[in-house]
C-alpha cells in the first residue's frame, strides 16, 4: 500500500517534488500541443528536475499510480499525498522528510526544463525563495524542516510566501535564477530564449 511515509532515514539536505498526474498536467497548453505531448512534456519536465537534484535524496509527492511508477523508475521516493491539494501534499512531504530526519527540505516544482544545480540552493540559512519570471509564482522554496512554513500555491504565492517567512521571523532569500524562473504554464512559454535551450523532449533517468 503507497503510503505517505519515507523508507529509510535521512540527515542533511533533500529535494520534494510534487508531480501531477501526466495525463492531466498542462491543460493550458491544449491550444499548442495534443494530450499525448502534453503528457510527454510533463513527464520529461519532471525528469529533469529530479536530474537537476542529484546528488540530494528527493521524494516525489502524487496521488497517481502512473507517475508513483515513474518516480520509483528514475530513483525518487513515493510519498502518496492523494485528496490534499498541491499545498497540502507539499506540506505533508516537508513532514514525512522532517520525520526521516532530513535538516532542510528544497520544495521544487516538476515544470522547470531548464533546472540544474538545485542542491546549491540548500546552502543558505532561513528560507530562500526562487520566484518564477513574472515574480507572481514561486518555483523553488528552501526552508528548514521543522519551521511549519504554511504553503500557499496558486496566483499571487511569492508575494503570500515572503508574507509568512516574515510571519515565522525566519531570515528570508530572494534569488532570481534564469534556468529555475522559466516554468511553464501557457503555449507562449514554449518558446524560451535561446540563451536557455530547446524545451525538453524525452523522459530522462536520474543517474
């Protein structure tokens, strides 16, 4: 039974990741791409983000059997969140990771093609936020464990997000990274500067 609990203990820094399910990711790029590449590029998006965590432990938390399956393919952990919401399976993973023992937990979204170098955000103390471009989302949050930072995803979270570090008294980051800004939610983000790359075709495995 997939249950939202980790296998063994941890120490240190890790990496959560809430994964959709792939046959439902992306409606708002219906107008640009059939179902079958929406879920194509859902799935390749999420395997570079796991890729980019490396070598951190990350966890992957979902309420799909087709994505726990492929979490468990390319070397993450399944935590089974279903009937929460994104914000309450994000903050049950920072749990399951606090309770395996884990310091620090990097809260990082799958639709970022372009992600690298995730385990450098780990390094700061407090909370460290990435914001997406339009600094309206936030695709990276960096906290400690155990600081019952309350997640509140959706229109308008960096603003609500730097709101409740603020609220905890906890020293607050802002770091504005190209390659972790670029996510993807409507058919004009398809088409990325060419200073970051071509958007991601094909599912990826974590070495």
């Amino acid at each position: 039974m997939r249950r939202a609990v980790l296998a063994r203990p941890v120490t240190g820094t890790v990496v959560l990741i809430p994964v959709k399910a792939f046959s439902r990711a992306k409606l708002r790029l219906a107008a640009a791409l059939d179902p079958a590449d929406r879920a194509a590029l859902a799935r390749s998006m999420a395997a570079r983000v796991v890729q980019a965590a490396a070598p951190l432990p990350v966890a992957v938390v979902c309420d799909d059997d087709e994505v726990a399956d492929w979490a468990s393919r390319v070397g993450a952990e399944v935590l089974w969140t279903p009937g929460l919401g994104l914000n309450g399976a994000v903050m049950a993973g920072v749990s399951a990771w606090a309770a395996a023992g884990a310091s620090r937990v990097i809260v990082a979204h799958a639709d970022l093609p372009f992600a690298r170098d995730i385990p450098r955000l780990g390094t700061t103390t407090g909370v460290t936020l990435v914001p997406d471009r339009r600094e309206d989302g936030t695709n990276v949050v960096s906290l400690p464990s155990g600081c019952g930072f309350s997640f509140s995803y959706g229109p308008g979270s960096f603003r609500r997000h730097q709101a409740e570090v603020q609220r905890l008294g906890l020293p607050l980051h802002i770091e504005h990274v190209e390659h972790l800004a670029w996510d993807v939610d409507r058919p004009a983000d398809l088409l990325a500067p060419g200073r970051l790359g071509t958007m991601p075709a094909s599912e990826g495995a974590r070495p």
